[in-house]
C-alpha cells in the first residue's frame, strides 16, 4: 500500500508539473535551446536545429523510424548540438504545412519531411526554397518532377535530397517470395494466380510501386498469369486489412490464391481475417507484407505470413540524420540516396540482418 501510495504521489507531482503556465514551460525551453548552445559553444561547435515532421505517429514503421532518428542524431561526435523537434503530422496535410510554416519561421537550420501527402512535395519545396533552407525527404517519395524542380537551379541546386528504399525493389521482391514458391502459388493449377491487393495509399508513390511491380515481377519470373479478384484501398492500416480481406474472403471464398499487402500492419490485419475465416496460410492461401515488423516475423515463423520485405528504418534514418548534416555543413546533396529491402521468408528468416 506504502508503494502504491507513493506511485500515485509522484504522479501526482507529475500532472503539477505538466499544469504549470505555457510561460514557464516556454521559459524552461528557451534555457534549455540557451544551455545546448553554451555547451556547444564551448566544444568549439553550434547548435543545429533540427525539424522533422512525420505523417502520422501512429504508424508501426514510422515509429522506428522517428525513434532511430532521434538516437542517432544524439551519437553525433562532430562537436556540433542537434536540437531535433519531431511532430506529428497527423495524416492531416494541413496540419504538416503548418508545422513546416513555424520551422521555417523559427530559424531551423535544415528539415527531414515524411510527407503526409507525396503530391505535397512542390509546395514543401518552394517554401524551403523561398527561406534557403535544406530539405531531406523520407519515406515517402516525391515524384520525378518534383525532385527535378530545382536540380539545375544555382541557389537550391543540391539541397534538398530523398533518402529511402527504392520501392519497385520491395514490389519485385514481394513478387519473387510467390513466384519461388514449389507450386509458383498456383494452388488450383489453372495456370494463374487469383489475388487481392490491398494497397497503401493510390497516391503514395510506393503504393504506386509495390502494386505494380510485385505483379509484373510474379509474371516474368514464374511464367504464370494472374487474376485480380479485388484491390482496395487500406491506408497501411491494419484494421482496414482485416476488414478489407475478411470482406474478400467472403466475397471470393477458396478462390483466393494470395493476398499482397502494401505493408505489414495491413498484413497483420489479413492475416487475422485468414485465420478467422477458417484458412491457412501455407497451406490454401499465401500472404506477404512489406517493412518486417516485429510481429509480422512472428507470424512468419510461426507460419501464419508467406513473407515480408525489410523496410530497412535503421540505415534510412542513419542516412537521412546524415545528410542533413551534410546540407547544413553546406555540402552538396545527391538527389537520391538509396538503401537496399532484403527479402525475408522462413528460408532465411533466423539469418536475415534486422
């Protein structure tokens, strides 16, 4: 009871703290910014300040992500401070712009952007440009047109970049998983896959990607055919997997051979629609994913996930963190920087490099 008790007065003390007045908060802000650049200072360094917008903190792969980020940027040895501010976007565009519009009005020295919306790029772009800040997009990949912008333009040439994986590789590689399959997926043998897709967002270009490029690399590299019984639209969620694939199962019945999701969460989601109607995977029915969330290895091995692709966020946000500091030492930008997916199915699951 004692411990009990005393729990609850520390976290009672907690809320008295989180109660104080916004000014004191913004008080105790301003000497922390004011003691980082004491401190590097005296290490013969700066304070580099550090804005990073993420479309939604509620997303699995994103949450690594943003946690590595901020890991790494703390391991920096270059006598520079990175003060990294990390919001959420929360899938509201909107409310991303805003975010963007106070990181450029309070001086930021550089920002790494995952887009709530990839069609967004231009604007995020034109707004960097206009305050000569650096821009590092991530995750989400602008389109060629808006990545060429700016290439060859004097002052905004080599500053801004992408860093992530490049997204038809995890579409072929999910295509590769069912097409080295013993039966090719085929498991009615007529000659052809009959497949759902359930897909990220329509106009996320890694959606775009992973659609197209798992079933044209299935095609070339198993020699088969494919029919689309469905696809829709899942938003890398993984209640709207499950709804979407318990729907089809329903719907279609033993007539569906296998289930490609844009991601893992969605995957999650089919593969608790597949054991709720009754299937099993490996055996009448296959399912793969994409990122290689913790969970979905579990599910592999236990046998429920046909496979998954590793979305690698430890080398991405490495890179990312990297290139930022380029930026801001004033070094020139690659367009792109690329890390490679790496496949992952039962076969190599205890020796694939998480």
């Amino acid at each position: 009871m004692k411990k009990l008790l005393a729990t609850l007065a520390s976290g009672a003390m907690l809320l008295s703290l989180v109660g104080c007045s916004s000014a004191s908060t913004a008080a105790t802000a301003a000497a922390t910014e004011a003691a980082a650049a004491t401190a590097a200072a005296a290490a013969g360094g700066k304070t580099v300040k550090v804005g990073v917008s993420i479309y939604k903190f509620d997303d699995n792969f994103m949450t690594l992500y943003r946690t590595e980020l901020q890991k790494y940027f703390g391991e920096q040895t270059d006598g520079n401070t990175y003060q990294v501010d990390i919001q959420d976007g929360k899938g509201d565009q909107a409310e991303q712009t805003n975010q963007i519009d106070n990181f450029i009005q309070q001086g930021y020295d550089v920002l790494i952007i995952n887009l709530v919306q990839s069609t967004s790029a231009a604007t995020v772009m034109d707004k960097c440009k206009e305050a000569n800040i650096p821009c590092v997009f991530i995750n989400r990949q602008p389109s060629d047109d808006d990545m060429n912008k700016y290439k060859d333009d004097a002052t905004y040439g080599g500053k801004y970049t992408y860093v992530g994986a490049d997204a038809r590789q995890s579409g072929k590689f999910q295509g590769e998983i069912v097409a080295d399959l013993p039966n090719k997926g085929d498991l009615n043998g007529d000659g052809k896959l009959q497949y759902v897709m359930v897909q990220g967002d329509p106009e996320n270009v890694d959606a775009q990607y992973r659609t197209e490029f798992s079933i044209s690399q299935y095609k070339e590299k198993s020699g088969l055919d494919v029919e689309q019984l469905d696809m829709q639209r899942g938003d890398w969620d993984q209640a709207k997997g499950q709804e979407i694939v318990a729907n089809d199962l329903s719907q279609y019945g033993d007539k569906i051979e296998c289930v490609f999701c844009n991601n893992d969460a969605m995957a999650l989601g089919a593969a608790q629609a597949i054991e709720a109607a009754g299937r099993t995977v490996g055996k009448d029915i296959y399912l793969v994913g994409v990122d290689a969330l913790a969970d979905a290895i579990s599910l592999i091995k236990a046998g429920k996930m046909t496979g998954t692709v590793y979305n690698d966020h430890v080398s991405q946000s490495h890179k990312a963190a990297d290139a930022a500091i380029m930026a801001v030492n004033g070094e020139k930008l690659d367009q792109f920087y690329w890390v490679d997916y790496i496949k992952v199915t039962s076969d190599n699951i205890d020796t694939y490099n998480k």
